[in-house]
C-alpha cells in the first residue's frame, strides 16, 4: 500500500498501485496520471542519479509539507513548485514568465496562505510611483509632524505583478529591499521583517506599455521560472477542483516564519566539496569565455549557483552537494543572467542551448570513495 494524492480532490489516500489505476475514495474519480508517493516527501522529477543517503533534515520535512499543500491549487507543476521553494529556502527572489493565465499570480498567494506570514500585492502600472511601492510620511496635524506610512513594500511576501508594466523609476524602487531587506525613505532606514520574499511575475509576449526590465535587475532575481500550459488530465483534474470553490480559499497554513528562517539557516550549513566550488566556477568562467554569449554569468551568478544547489540538495533531505545537483538548477539560475550575441540570436542559438553545452564540456568532478560528504 502506497500514500497517494488525488490530482483532482487535492486529498490523499493509501492504493495498491499494483492493481492498475486507483480509485480514490473521497470523490471517487479515476486516477489516470502518472502517480507521485507522498510518503517520503517530494520527489522531484529532475533526472538525478543520488549514490547518497537521505539524512533525518528538517529541512525536506518543511519543503514537503509546503510542495503538498501548494498542489492543492497549482495541479501538475510539481517542478516549478519545489524550484520556488528552494528560491526561498535560499533567500532568493522568483521571477515568474510566461502567458496570461497559468497561475503565476496563484503559485504566489498559494506559498503565502501556506506560511504564517505577511503578505502584500502590488499591481504594477505606468502610473506606479516609487512612494507607492516603499511608502511616504505624511504630516500628522495631532502632533504636527510628519509620520512614515510603510508601503506595501513591507511584507514578508510581497507579490509584484506584472512587474514589466512598472517604469524603471518604481522598478528601482525594489532593488534595495531585494539586496539588503531593507527600504531607505526620507533618510531613514527601515529593516524589512524577515524571511523576505519577492515574486515579481511579468508576460513576456505583450509589449505595449512595457518597460522591459534592465540585466541589472534581472540579475537580483535568484531563478526564473516558467510554469506553461497544464497537461490535458491536469487541466481536467484543475476544473473539477474549481466546481464547488476555490482551493486556495480553504488553504490552510502549514509552516510558520520561524521554520522558514530556520530552514534558511540550515541551508547555508549544507557541506560543499572544494571540489564542486571549483565545477560551478569553472561554469560560470565557461559563460565567460562562451563565443555564442556577449555577457556572462558574473560573481553574483556564482553565489545564487552555489546557494540553490545547497537548497535544492537540503530539500531532497541530503547534507552535501553533489555535482548533479548544481547540473539540474543550472538553466534556472543562470538563464536570465547571460545575453547571447545577436549574430548567434540570428543562427538561432538559445540560453539553454548554450548552457547544455557548457555542461556537457565543462568536466564533471569525480566523486571520491566516501563521497562528497564532511
């Protein structure tokens, strides 16, 4: 017998898989997508071969509780829920691009029911202000002097929506909360409440009335995802989710801001080899020297590169780094921090396919007898 989640309920439930597809108990429909066992936590579907074992981490326990409870709304998009929260777990921002109508807005209010935490929506406009965004002082006739009024800026999740829409001037306006947690308004600083997280979602086939964001700012976010259209019986298993209510509005919460900052914490105690410090360098230093990219992954791409495969390993419910782990994270990372050459952009070269390459020449360091562990 095997712990199961209905895609279509939400609910989980013990089956014989070996019996052919399951019927689930709760709503009594048909399971007729690949299944997924819940009972040892989230298993990614990155083709990672793992010669390890899983040590006893809080730190998969929590990513397990938070990818479960998410996939009560976000159906079929198991990937790009645990490559969020290891963004998370690693202190990094999420920027989610694609279309209209895939649930990057949903994938973000989902994370915040799912964390006892603050959390603020900022709709990006042209008409957005800075003041706006961090906040201003106004004067307060009682006591004749001006009071600061935080902005929407000061959550511990905030959602910037189609960020694009927003003109570099209140664009700008998040660059300092996103590197130093903190807002500076009027001369004062004021230090945003931890565990901070930003989630800036963008479209990128409309461009009317758009500022595209500069390589700087790109180069804050930790990853960039892409969610894309569901498959067909997920797409199937969405609608029979919506026929009653909403899921997200009977989301509950199932991790606190003191377990994230402890997660956050135990990601940067995960173990890494000199070994893999020298395969992502040596990667990043490839970008550089790449003939197909005019701009390549700089310091900062290293650390977000070093940071996500301790987060991503940590999730899994290991205690060190293994080269595969930095190889499955890679086009996630880097991939909007490099720009190609228009002659290559010409000869249709693309992002990942620079990148596949990059890995598939750069050498793999062998892994010692005992392993990469401390």
């Amino acid at each position: 017998m095997t712990k199961i989640t209905c895609v279509y309920c939400g609910k989980p439930f013990m089956a014989d898989r070996t019996n052919g597809d399951p019927v689930c108990p709760n709503c009594g429909s048909k399971y007729m997508a690949p299944l997924r066992d819940t009972a040892a936590g989230p298993t990614p579907q990155f083709k990672i071969p793992t010669p390890r074992e899983a040590s006893l981490s809080p730190i998969a326990a929590t990513a397990g509780r938070l990818i479960d409870n998410i996939e009560k709304v976000i159906v079929g998009k198991h990937d790009e829920i645990l490559l969020t929260v290891m963004a998370y777990f690693a202190e990094g921002h999420v920027l989610l691009e694609d279309v209209p109508g895939v649930a990057k807005t949903m994938l973000a209010r989902a994370l915040a029911r799912s964390i006892g935490c603050d959390f603020k929506r900022i709709q990006c406009t042209p008409d957005l202000l800075p003041n706006d965004i961090t906040g201003s002082s106004i004067f307060n006739p009682k006591t004749t002097e001006f009071e600061f009024r935080p902005g929407p800026l000061f959550a511990q999740i905030v959602l910037a929506d189609e960020i694009n829409r927003a003109t570099p001037r209140a664009q700008a306006a998040l660059l300092e909360a996103m590197a130093e947690r903190k807002v500076t308004a009027d001369g004062n600083n004021y230090e945003l409440t931890p565990p901070f997280l930003l989630i800036a979602t963008q479209n990128p086939i409309d461009h009317e009335g758009t500022f595209p964001l500069p390589e700087a700012q790109l180069d804050r976010f930790l990853v960039r995802l892409s969610l894309g259209y569901p498959q067909f019986e997920h797409e199937v298993a969405m609608l029979q989710r919506l026929k009653s209510e909403h899921p997200i509005s009977t989301l509950e919460t199932v991790a606190s801001a003191e377990e994230i900052m402890t997660c956050q914490a135990a990601v940067r105690e995960v173990f890494v080899d000199e070994k893999i410090l020298r395969y992502i360098v040596q990667l990043i230093k490839a970008t550089r020297e790449h003939y197909d990219i005019n701009l390549g992954g700089s310091p900062r791409a290293s650390m977000a590169l070093l940071r996500c495969a301790q987060s991503f390993a940590a999730i899994q419910g290991f205690d060190f780094v293994m080269p595969d782990d930095v190889k499955s994270i890679v086009n996630y990372v880097l991939g909007h921090r490099l720009i190609l050459r228009p002659e290559s952009r010409l000869r249709k070269k693309t992002v990942r396919g620079v990148l596949d390459e990059i890995m598939n020449t750069v050498p793999v360091p062998p892994m010692p007898p005992t392993g990469f562990a401390k």
